[in-house]
C-alpha cells in the first residue's frame, strides 16, 4: 500500500486550477489554428484568429483565458493499492481549489445555495467524481467548466425505437439552439445509455478527452465524426457570426441501459476547453 499524503494532493489541485485557467492544450490550439485556416467566412476566420491571440496573451499575461474561470470538475482515478494520509481525499481536492482560486486571482463563481444565492468565496466546493483503478497511483484532470456553454446543454430520456436517428436530431438540435450562447466553436459532449442520473456524467466526461480522439468502437468513430459535420453544416460559425467552423470535436461515451430506455445528454463546452492534468 502507498501512501500519499493529503497536501500533496491539495498542492496539485491548486496547481490544476491555474494551468487549466491560463494554459489551454496544444491539442486544442492544434484544431483551433485549424479551423483558422479553412473556415472560409472572413468573419469568422477573424473571430478565431481574435481566440488565438487572447491565448496568446492569457500565456503571456499568466491572466485566465475567460473571466468565467468556471465550475472545478474534478475525475480522479485513485488506485486501489494507494491511500491519502492527513485527510479525505474530497476535502484535500477543495482544499486546492480554494487555494488556486484564491492564488489565481480567479473568478469565485459557486454560491452556496441554488436559491439564496450566497457566493462561497472561494469557487468550492468543486464536482468530484473518483473511480477506483488498479495500481497505486493518483490522476487528477481538472476541468474548469463555464457557466454559459453549461446553460446551453441538455438531457432527454428517449426510447430505443427512435435509435441512432434520434440521438443523431437531438445532439444536432441542441447545438443549433444554443447559437452564439455557447462560445461557438464549441466542443460537444455526448452521453448515450445508463440512467437519467448517470448519462450526464457520461457526457461531461466526454470532454476530457484528448482533443480529436475517436472512440475506439469504429461505430460511434464515425458517428462523432458524421455529428461533427453536420454540426458545421448550421452555418452558426465562431462566436455565432456565421461560417463552418460551430465546433471543434464531437466526443461520445457509451454504456449499457435498460431494455426499454434511451437516455441522451448533451454537454457544450466552449471554445476554451480547458484541461489539466497531474498524477501522484
């Protein structure tokens, strides 16, 4: 059994929620300076060589890439044969995150009560889900979640007989009505299968994938890579100004249901996907 000890974990999640707020993945500028160079609306090529450059100095700066500086997601893979020492593990993560965005000088965005309304102070708690795996080590990923690409997603409980067709309407549905609302272009996270209360989760983890990464069934492959182009055929283009370029990735996560449901979330995310990663 390994142990790691409880400041250690909450050193990482400080460290997270700066380089995820600051440093976006060269896997997502990669599609981005894509994008760039084939969107053919000069409009849009604009607003996305306008994304590049407030990277460009958010890096420069060490300041946020958005002021929406987020809601902290946090997966974490705890391997079995490890324990954290001097705490839970939940409360070392919060730790972190009060700490990193109180550091940070980032944006406190979580209130306390959904009706009340009353700010935390210090962005926690944060969403924590931890899976058990093999091994003895710790992964973190941290994903800063802003709130209007959030607001823009959705869940619906269809049946088996409306199959790959009406999953298909749905996800393209959800995109063309959140418009410019999202941030376009946008990352689009797909949960099929499980239950009303897990196919969220299946969808937000979708975002955590690396930037152009199939699913490994071929099936869903060319089913994120068909909704991909679809979603760029609405012609809603960077920031809603029009053009080819509405997302940049279409990722799909899957699991068994039951025999009479269908459940579908989707969950936007916007232009600046950001992600960090550490291991312990």
């Amino acid at each position: 059994m390994r142990t790691i000890a409880y400041q250690d974990v909450a050193e990482a999640a400080r460290r997270l929620c700066i380089d995820a707020n600051v440093y976006l993945g060269e896997d997502v500028l990669g599609l981005l300076r894509s994008a760039r160079e084939r969107e053919p609306s000069a409009l849009g090529q604009r607003v996305l060589e306008e994304i590049l450059e407030n990277n460009r100095i958010a890096v420069a700066e060490t300041v946020p890439i958005c002021q929406d500086t987020g809601t902290a997601f946090v997966f974490v893979e705890l391997g079995e044969e490890v324990r954290v020492d001097g705490g839970l593990l939940r409360d070392a993560v919060d730790e972190g995150v009060r700490r990193g965005y109180t550091e940070g000088y980032l944006r406190k965005s979580m209130v306390s009560d959904p009706l009340r309304r009353r700010n935390t102070g210090d962005n926690s708690p944060a969403v924590v889900h931890i899976e058990l795996v093999p091994g003895d080590r710790v992964r973190m990923t941290l994903l800063p979640k802003g709130g209007g690409a959030e607001n823009m997603s959705r869940m619906t409980m269809l049946t088996p007989a409306d199959g790959e067709g009406g999953v298909r309407a749905f996800v393209i549905e959800t995109v063309e009505r959140a418009g410019p609302n999202a941030c376009p272009p946008v990352v689009v996270g797909v949960g099929i299968g499980g239950t009303f209360d897990t196919v969220g989760f299946l969808a937000k983890r979708a975002l955590i994938r690396k930037a152009g990464e199939r699913h490994p069934d071929p099936f869903y492959a060319r089913m994120e890579e068909d909704l991909l182009a679809a979603i760029n055929a609405l012609g809603v283009g960077p920031m809603g100004y029009g053009g080819e370029t509405t997302a940049l990735d279409v990722r799909i996560e899957v699991c068994p249901c039951h025999i009479v449901s269908l459940p579908v979330a989707v969950n936007l995310q916007c232009h600046a996907a950001r992600v960090a990663r550490a291991e312990l």
